[in-house]
C-alpha cells in the first residue's frame, strides 16, 4: 500500500503552496480585530466539518471499529490518524472481499469525503470597515495520502452507480473566497463561497471587466447576498479584485451550477 503522506508533510505544503481563499469580514474596531488575527489559536488549522460530514465520519467509525474523537473542536491531525486507519482497514477488505463489497457505499458518505478540507490562514488584507482573510484549502481524501479511502469509498461507488466522479476539482486544488462576519466580537465564518470564473477571458486591453460570483456551501451562518446593497457588493468585489495580483483567475474554482453574480464591472 503506498505510504501516506504525514500530516506535518500536509500542514507544511499548505503553507508553501496554498490554496487561497479569502472571506470577507466586518471590523468596526481594526485595530482590535488585527490583535486578534495575530492570535496563535485562530490561526490554526481547521477543518470544514458540517453535520453531515460528521455523520458520514462517525458511520465510517463504527462499520469500520476504528475510534473517532470527539468532532466537537477536533484537530485536522485526529482526523489524519482516523482516516489513516481506515485507510488500511480498507486495503484489508478489498484484498479480502474484493470490489463488489463497496457497491454499495452511502451516497452521503461518499460526498463527505469528497468534500473534507483543512484550512489555515496564511495572511490579511484590511480595509475601511472590513478585512479579506488568506486561508490556505486543501482536501484531505487525495489519492496521494489515502488511496484505498478514495478508491473504495469514492471512485468504486461512482463506478457501481454509473455516475462517474462528478467533482471538477478533485485534487483539492482551486482557490475561492470565504464570507466572513463579525458576531459578538468573534470570526464567524458563513455558508456563502465568493469566486471568480477561470475561464473567463481577460482582454489584452482596457477596460478589463470581471465578474465575481457567490454560491452557498455546507455549514457556516446563513447570510444571503441576494439581499447586500451597493456599497458592500462594491467592498467586497474591489477587494476580491485586488486579490488578482497574487492569485491568477485560472486558479480559482469554476463557480457550480446555482451561483449567482455578486458584481461584474
């Protein structure tokens, strides 16, 4: 089985090679929010685990007889150690049992795992009453580090049910935004995704217009952008904008198929 990557080796290639993402947050105290950036525990790594992440872990848990942490502030490192232990629990039952023993896998399990992220901020971009956060993305169930989960339990049950892998970005690569808001002094992230179209085509000469475009994720406080007025579709756009001189537009994930335009200008 080939060996998986360690989760230092993961961390660490965030930080060198980062899938940004940049979410938008309130700060009506700059000053105090920029402390709070600094702050060693916000900056740690996380990961996205909605309800139905954690349901489809915690199923994997008990068919398999392998301990999961409690999920409630779990570390993207417990989640590693868990996943490498299924990972060869899994290599077991396919040698044993063979392919036809995952025909039937849980669809929602195999969405989870398709979708699990750790995440870490790498950076700030500050403005008048607002801030973009850099953050690093990256899936975990790669064929890289765990080649039997994502074999057995992605790639073999989209093969049974002639579905075929759906996702267009299924190394974990593709960068987005974030929308994130200030709640009773806290970060709270939302369940709204900003991103840009990377096959949008950028004229050689001005003006240069782009298009910048919102769709809602799993978990996260319900914000609707359908509802923003000018002045803060504006802020958020000129800043994500911005954002272009780090991070080419090809790199960004392609919007799905119910995101709307935020802006375009």
């Amino acid at each position: 089985m080939p060996n998986a990557l360690s989760y230092e080796r993961l961390v660490k290639g965030l930080k060198l090679k980062p899938n940004l993402s940049v979410g938008y947050m309130a700060l009506p105290q700059l000053q105090k929010n920029r402390l709070k950036m600094e702050n060693e525990e916000y900056r740690a790594p996380w990961l996205n685990l909605g309800n139905i992440k954690r349901a489809a872990l915690e199923q994997l848990s008990r068919e398999n007889d392998i301990r999961l942490p409690n999920l409630d502030g779990v570390s993207p490192e417990e989640v590693f150690t868990f996943l490498s232990d299924l990972d060869s629990t899994l290599k077991s039952k396919l040698d044993i049992e063979g392919e036809e023993h995952f025909d039937s896998v849980d669809r929602h399990i195999t969405t989870a795992l398709e979708s699990i992220t750790v995440n870490q901020i790498v950076g700030e971009g500050l403005g008048l009453d607002y801030s973009l956060e850099l953050v690093s993305s990256e899936t975990i169930v790669t064929e890289e580090r765990f080649p039997n989960v994502l074999y057995c339990l992605i790639a073999l049950p989209r093969k049974f049910s002639s579905e075929g892998l759906k996702r267009e970005n299924h190394d974990g690569k593709g960068y987005h935004m974030h929308y994130v808001v200030r709640v009773r002094d806290k970060n709270e992230r939302t369940n709204v995704l900003l991103t840009f179209n990377p096959k949008e085509k950028i004229p050689s000469t001005p003006p240069i217009v782009h298009t910048l475009y919102w769709e809602k994720h799993g978990g996260g406080l319900p914000r609707h952008p359908a509802k923003f007025g000018d002045k803060r579709r504006h802020a958020i756009f000129d800043t994500s904008v911005s954002m272009l001189t780090k991070v080419p537009k090809s790199e960004f994930k392609t919007p799905n198929r119910h995101a709307k335009v935020l802006l375009s200008s």
